[in-house]
C-alpha cells in the first residue's frame, strides 16, 4: 500500500496522504456494517492508485473488525466488485 490509512474518527472518515494530499472514505460504523458513504482523492491524488490503495486499506480494516462493506458510494462498490479478494465483505 505503501501509505499507511488513518481513521479520523472526529471526522468519520478513515485518510490517505500522499505527497501532501488526501484521498479519504467517509464511513459510518451501523452493528456490524461499515457503510462507506464516500470516497474522494484530491486532483493531484486521481489516477495514481491513491483510491485504491485507500479501498484496500478500509476492506482491510473491516476484515479485521469483522464488518461488512456497505458501499453507498459508485467507487467503493465498483472497487470491491473488482477485487474478488474482498468479495466476502460486500454487503
């Protein structure tokens, strides 16, 4: 992954920085769910696997909690599809 994610919980969003800038996923923890409401890369972040690495980072942490993704955002559901890897945590 090469950066590490961060959880911000004050902002509800766990963070990715690279090069002084940002990608982030928006979550809620509901039971046993964590609902990815969106996932954002600043301009200079986009097209370079920031995103992705991100996603990697968060269905690692659900993993981990023992949580299913609930993604309501179009990039978190079309990043999970594409990774079979992960497919048992789609919710």
């Amino acid at each position: 992954m090469g950066s590490a994610i961060r959880d911000n919980t004050e902002r509800r969003r766990f963070e990715l920085e690279r090069n002084g800038h940002m990608a982030f996923a928006n979550y809620e923890r509901r039971e046993s769910d964590l609902v990815i409401r969106h996932v954002e890369a600043a301009i200079p972040l986009r097209g370079t696997g920031a995103a992705g690495d991100l996603m990697q980072g968060v269905a690692e942490i659900a993993r981990s909690e023992g949580r299913k993704i609930t993604p309501l955002c179009g990039y978190a559901y079309a990043w999970v599809r594409r990774h079979r890897e992960y497919h048992d945590l789609l919710n």
